[in-house]
C-alpha cells in the first residue's frame, strides 16, 4: 500500500541529507506491517524474519498490543518516577511472580538495562565487601549496549575504539571456556556477566556445562551472575527466560526487546536483598517505568507466557532449521544451523566468509527480511507468533535469495 502523502517523498538519500551517519538503513523504506508481514513505500511486500532484531516478538499490529496501547494513551501517557503508576506496578509483580526476581527497575531500553545492572553490581559490592571488589568480567564477543560502560563490558573492541579514555576494571574471558573464567576471576570480581545465546556475536548458545561451572565460579568469589537476556528473553528460546531451561539462576538479569514488542522498555531484575543497595537516589530514569511502554508490555507478557505460545516456538524453530540446513546443503552455503528456540544463526562455509550482508540484501530483493550477526552468520529472529504460512513463503522467498547469489 503506498500513498501520496508528503513523507513519501522522502526517500534513502534523505537519510544522508538529515541524518547522523552511525547507520546505513537499507533503500527500501518500510511503511506498514501487520503480523509477519511489512510493505514498505512502493507497496512491495516482505515477510518478516527479523523482527526488527529480535523486538517485535508478537508481530506488527497485534491487536492486543494495540488496544492496550490506545487504551492507556486514552488515560495518562507519562508521569516521570516521582509518581508510581498501575502499569508498571502490575508489569512488576507478574515479572517477580513469574521469574527468581523479587524486584523490578525498568529502563527504556536493553542498553539502560544493562547500565543499570553493571553500577547495581559495583554498588552492591561496595557496599557489602568494600570498594576493592569492583572487577566485573564479561566475554569475548559478546555486546550489551552502546553506552560507553556497556560497550566496555562488551567484548567487541570495535565498539570501543576512538571513544577512549574507557571506564576501567573490566575484564573478557572466552566464552564456553571455563578454563579461561577460572584463570581470571578473583575474591575481586564483583560481577561475571553473560548472554546465555551470544546474539551480536554470532547466535553462540553457551553449552550446559559452561553456565554451571559459571555460576559455581560465581558462589565460590561471591561474585554476582548478570544474565543479559535482552535479546533471548520474553519466550524467545523457547522459554520466558533462557536461564529457565539451562538449570541456573542468575542474580541480576535484564530484558528489553521482546518486552515492549516494539514498544521500547527494557528492565532489570534481581534478588531484594542485591536491590537494596540501589536506595532512593542512587539511581534513575525519567522515562523508566512510563505508563504507556509498561501497558504494551503488560499486553506481550499475557499473550507470550503460555504454555501453549513457548511450545509453538520450538515447534516453529524446527521447522525453520530443518529447511535451513537443506537449503544450506543444496546451495551450498552453510557450515551449520544453530541457536534457540527463534533465535537462529545459518553459519556460512568457508566459501562465504565475510559475506553475511550479501544474503540480507539478496532477501530484500526477494521479499523476506533476515538480519545478520557479525559477518559469517545470517540471523532470523521472526516473531514468536509467525504462522506457518509465512514460515513456508519466507523460506521460499529466502531460498530464491540465496539461490541468486549462490
Ligand atoms: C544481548 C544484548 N544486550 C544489550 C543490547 C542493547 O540493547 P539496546 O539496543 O536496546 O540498548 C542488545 C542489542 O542488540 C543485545 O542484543
């Protein structure tokens, strides 16, 4: 559906007339989506498999995310946190009443969550062992943010580069090798925290053995575990949260994404006895916590956290990596399938390294929309609640892609 409206003039190139250069979106410019469906200005259609990376995990235009939406604009939109307000009270207790957590901080956004937990930790560590227990360690490859302490406990220094001097007391391990954990981590490690699905750094499940002998790393330094479920919360991997099928149960987790299903808040999560060191004063957000974000979100949680919603995205999943690999095989493409639930990474061959792009630009040219993580892997996070109609036509679709430039 196009229209003749004034915005329709606008086109890429105004992009690089109007705005900071820090991305480069795509040429076609979409317009309007319902389900796993978008069509952008010309009217051309695509099926979804990005979710606009992972966040829009219901779709577009779920009626119950709009209704709650309209609903709540209807009544009050922002109050800042001098006021509590219902949404978010509501959101709160289903959020502790259905994870470890007994306390909620909400923030906008995955990155805001993550700031939030990363000074939590220094705090609480401060606080309850002094100042000398203030290392945290993450893990190469791993992202949580562009703010400049999430981007340091990221463990991609190209995200780092040019924006020194950096926040210090951060150190990397490597991911599912404990080993390299145990070599580092200290009575000073105030924090050890990790994806449990690496996203941005490739779509890397950490195995079982990996986040026990984690967590066990953690008790023995009383070090707190950060679980960053930003990109594999809200049913994603099959789960609420991916730590509920991994036998571990982290200290602080965050979550953002999924949780506003295009709406953006994020939260952090933890224990009442790591948030109290978090009293009034130490820590803020105007926005966290608005009326309007916690309504959608309060909308997502009711209709993903069933029984029934979890099962269908392993069933879902399945399916995709099934015709995944044999496309991969047939063109010969892929190295392998993997990930959680409906966060998968195709790996490309030896052949195709480095050229992840080209499959994201071959599928906009075929009607589907897949993303990528870092430069050898093609990621779908479609919505949870894709029909298997658009599963069939958007793996049909991307196999045209990838058979016209394979
Ligand atoms: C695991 C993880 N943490 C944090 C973030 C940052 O979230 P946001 O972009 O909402 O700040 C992302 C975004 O991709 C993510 O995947």
């Amino acid at each position: 559906m196009s229209d003749n409206s004034a915005h329709s003039n606008y086109t890429r190139a105004t992009f690089d007339e109007v705005m900071v250069p820090n991305y480069n979106p795509a040429t076609i410019i979409p317009e309007r989506g319902d389900g796993s469906r978008v069509w952008d200005q010309e009217g051309n259609d695509y099926v979804d498999f990005a979710g606009g990376i992972a966040v829009t995990a219901l779709g577009h235009n779920h009626p119950a995310l709009v209704k709650a939406l309209k609903d709540q604009a209807d009544k009050i939109w922002h109050l800042s946190n001098v006021f509590t307000n219902k949404p978010a009270l509501e959101l709160a207790d289903k959020l502790t009443k259905a994870t470890f957590a007994d306390k909620v901080f909400f923030a906008n956004s995955g990155g805001e969550a993550n700031e939030a937990a990363f000074k939590l930790v220094r705090k609480y560590a401060n606080d309850n062992f002094g100042p000398e227990k203030n290392e945290i360690i993450s893990f190469k490859q791993s992202f949580h943010g562009r703010t400049l302490f999430t981007v340091c406990v990221g463990g991609q220094p190209k995200y780092t580069e040019g924006f020194e001097p950096l926040p210090g007391g951060i150190s990397h391990a490597e991911y599912n090798n404990l080993q390299s954990l145990e070599a580092i981590i200290s009575d000073k490690t105030c924090a050890v925290v990790m994806e449990p699905v690496q996203g941005e750094g490739g779509i890397v499940p950490a195995t079982e053995e990996f986040v026990k002998g984690v967590r066990a790393l953690c008790d023995k330094h009383d070090a707190l575990l950060v679980f960053d479920e930003v990109q594999t919360g809200v049913g994603r991997t099959g789960h609420l949260y991916a730590y509920m099928g991994m036998g571990v149960t982290p200290d602080i987790l965050t979550t953002a994404k999924a949780m506003g299903g295009g709406f953006p808040i994020g939260a952090m999560l933890t224990t009442s006895k790591i948030a109290a060191s978090f009293m009034p004063g130490t820590h803020g957000s105007t926005y966290g916590g608005n009326p309007l974000g916690c309504a959608v979100s309060n909308a997502v949680f009711d209709t993903i956290n069933t029984p029934e919603m979890l099962q269908s995205v392993l069933d879902k999943s399945a399916k995709i990596v099934a015709r995944l690999e044999e496309i991969g095989k047939k063109y010969d493409v892929f190295a392998s399938v993997r990930g959680r639930g409906l966060l998968l990474g195709a790996v490309l061959n030896e052949k195709w390294q480095g050229k992840a792009r080209q499959f994201i630009e071959a599928g906009w040219q075929h009607g589907v929309m897949v993303l990528v993580a870092g430069m050898n892997v093609v990621r779908l996070a479609p919505a949870l609640n894709i029909t298997d109609e658009e599963i069939e036509d958007g793996l049909n679709r991307f196999e045209k892609a990838v058979a016209s430039i394979a």
